[in-house]
C-alpha cells in the first residue's frame, strides 16, 4: 500500500508508470511529474477507469475514501463512472434552472390557463423586478435573504402594495417549480411579517344620494369623448360590477330574453361564473352600444383595434375630464355605492347584496349554508337600483 513518504519520493520517468495502492486504486506517475488518483474497475466484464483528481490536492487519505464510495456503488450495481455522469449534467441542469427561466414558464402557463391579458401583464411586470435582482440565479440557490433584498429595494420606493405582491408572486413562481422537481421548498413563508403594512385606503366612492345625483347628471349629459365610454360609465354604475369585467365584456355574454349577463370564471376575480340580471334600463343602454359596437365581438372595443377593449385607465380618465378627482370617485368605487346604499335601504338581504357584488363569504361556515344566488331578489334588487338611481338624478 502507499504512503506519502513513498508518493512524495516517486520520480518521473521517461514514461508514465503505476503505483497500487490497492482495492483498484493507483496512482499515475507522469513524465511531466503530475500524479494522477485513478481508479481501475470492471462492469459487466468491461474494464473502465475512474479519475479521481491530482496529488497533492487530493490526498492518499481523500483518494481512499474515493476509491471506497466507488466500491459501495458498484456493490449496489451502480457504475461509478455513470453515477458521475449524471451527476455532472443534473448540476449543470440545476445552473440552467435559473429564476428568469422557470418565471417565464409560470406565466406560460397562466397564459395557457386563460389569465386575461392585462393579469398577464401585470404579472410580468411585478415578475421583471424579481428577475432584475436574481433572474440568472438557479433556482435551488435561491434563499430566503435573497428575495427580501429584493423586496426591501421595493419598499424603500414607499411601493407597498407592490413589495407585497412581489412576494406573492415570487411564492407562486416558486411554487410551481417545486411541481416540476426543480426545488424541494419554497422559502418565502420565512418572510412573514417581515413588509411594511401598507395603509389601507379604500377606493374612493360617492355614497351621498345629492352628490351621487350629481354625478349621474353628469355622466349623462358627456359629449365630449366617444359615447361608447359615457354608455360604459352608465352600465357600470347600474350592474357595479368590476370595471375589468365590463371592459372585457362580449356580446355574446348577454342574454337579451333572458336579460342575464354571464360573466365567464376566467374574467371573475374568484374564478367563478358570475351571472348578472339586467333591468330594463340596462338593455336600453346595451341596445344603444349594440349600434355603435355590435360589429364585433367586444361591447367596449378599443378605438385602435376592435380586438382590444378600452384600457383599465379609460373610466377613470373620463370622469377626471368631467370633474371628479380621485379622491372623490372612482369607477371601482361604483360597486361601494350600490353596497352602501342596498345595505341602507333596508329592503333586501344583505347576503343578496353581497352575492350580487359576486363577493365570497369568508366565514367558511356561513357559506357552506348560503350557497343559493338569491337569483329572485337579486332579479327585483337590480330592477329597484336602476329606479332609484333614475329619481336620484332628480336631487340638487
């Protein structure tokens, strides 16, 4: 057997030479003096060799411990040689698996999953900060320190909300990867707790009948944008739904002898179908925007393209243009006015109320034993707004 007295005195000869060690170990001498761990085995009556590193950087000790794991594989009927193959290419596999590459294959997939356009890029964009910090990091190098650096960089902005829904997002893409074996955990519950809360403000929405009047006056008498907006703020207030998806709606969504809107779960925000009853005021002003619109698919195309609708923007644009700031309405805040004032009247339910704003209970217990539409009253609530929003126009 060798040993380092006997490594160290070994010369170099004109040719390259031996020395065992044992077990199948041995060490090569070369002429130019470098010597060389290798390990001489045989796998299915095949000799192979294994190379294991350089003396003095791999010592005799480390090079035993080398030979003697090769041994335990081959026992197991594992080849070595083959063992460290793969091993090499799911490390180099591993590097491939950055950040940047396993995101842009989370948003293929919600993409493929039917996420609307404007979440898509929503998503993409909240998705470029992370990818801006650590896009080339392989995923598996990815740690919990790592992604609030991030974070913080957002929250130094005074961004909130944003850093929040980084964090959300890196989670989720995260996540996914752990569906494709690519990591074992998702570190970012260690960062629970860890965000600035950002202040809470409620979008802003009118809910004083004379003030409401007002703005409904002024709604009305718009002349100078495209009437298909003035019709798209009217609509709004009188179904309060989410402006998103009334910008997105279809013509083929409504039923006019049924006078429903179905609202298909891919433009919900809880993903599911949400149906909408449509007082007859509703199916005037639809009539109105069938004239201008009716050629194509969307109620509210965009002007520069009919495959488009309007932008997320455009509501709240035309009401600044009519005098409103931002502080007083906003087109999002049409659905706390219906609520409000449902809620005040008196008349109706307020589970009826809150499945009209296609709202989710979140005491899971007193859903489980609510689950009808209240389609009925909710069918009389919708005529009832639309008459009590008629006489508000009245007030000055």
């Amino acid at each position: 057997m060798l040993s380092d007295l006997k490594i160290r005195n070994a010369a170099p000869k004109a040719k390259p030479y031996k020395i065992a060690d044992g077990g199948g170990l041995h060490l090569l001498v070369n002429p130019s003096g470098s010597k060389l761990w290798r390990f001489k085995y045989r796998v299915l009556g095949k000799e192979k060799l294994l190379s294991f590193g350089c003396y003095p950087d791999l010592t005799l000790a480390k090079a035993r411990k080398e030979r003697d794991a090769a041994r335990e594989q081959l026992a197991a009927g594992i080849d070595p040689s083959e063992a460290r193959k793969a091993e090499k290419e799911k490390r180099l596999e591993e590097r491939e698996r950055v950040f940047e590459r396993l995101a842009s294959e989370f948003l293929e997939k919600q993409k493929n999953d039917g996420r609307a356009e404007s979440t898509l890029k929503k998503n993409r964009w909240v998705l470029d900060m992370a990818c801006a910090e650590f896009g080339n990091v392989p995923v598996t190098e990815i740690k919990a320190p790592t992604i609030l650096k991030a974070l913080k960089k957002v929250e130094a902005r005074g961004t909130f909300e944003t850093a929040r829904r980084l964090k959300v997002m890196i989670s989720a893409v995260l996540r996914y990867g752990m569906s494709l074996g690519w990591i074992d955990a998702d570190p970012t519950p260690a960062l629970h707790g860890v965000l600035a809360r950002p202040p809470q403000k409620p979008r802003a929405a009118i809910t004083d009948e004379r003030e409401l009047g007002g703005l409904l006056r002024a709604i009305d008498g718009f002349n100078t944008g495209q009437p298909t907006t003035r019709i798209g703020l009217q609509l709004l207030i009188l179904l309060y739904p989410r402006p998103g998806e009334l910008r997105g709606a279809k013509w083929g969504e409504f039923d006019f002898d049924k006078a429903v809107w179905t609202i298909p779960a891919e433009r919900t925000k809880l993903r599911r179908i949400h149906r909408v009853p449509l007082p007859k005021a509703a199916i005037s002003y639809l009539d109105e925007l069938k004239e201008l619109t009716g050629y194509g698919e969307l109620i509210l195309p965009s002007l520069r393209s009919s495959k488009k609708p309007i932008s997320d923007a455009t509501f709240n644009a035309v009401l600044r243009r009519m005098g409103f700031t931002g502080e007083e309405v906003t087109a999002h805040g049409f659905r706390a006015t219906f609520s409000t004032l449902a809620n005040e009247s008196g008349l109706w339910n307020p589970d009826a109320i809150e499945r009209a704003l296609a709202h989710l209970d979140k005491n899971s217990v007193r859903a489980a034993y609510a689950r009808g539409e209240f389609w009925d009253e909710r069918v009389r609530m919708a005529e009832w707004w639309a008459e009590h929003l008629n006489s508000i126009k009245q007030f000055k």
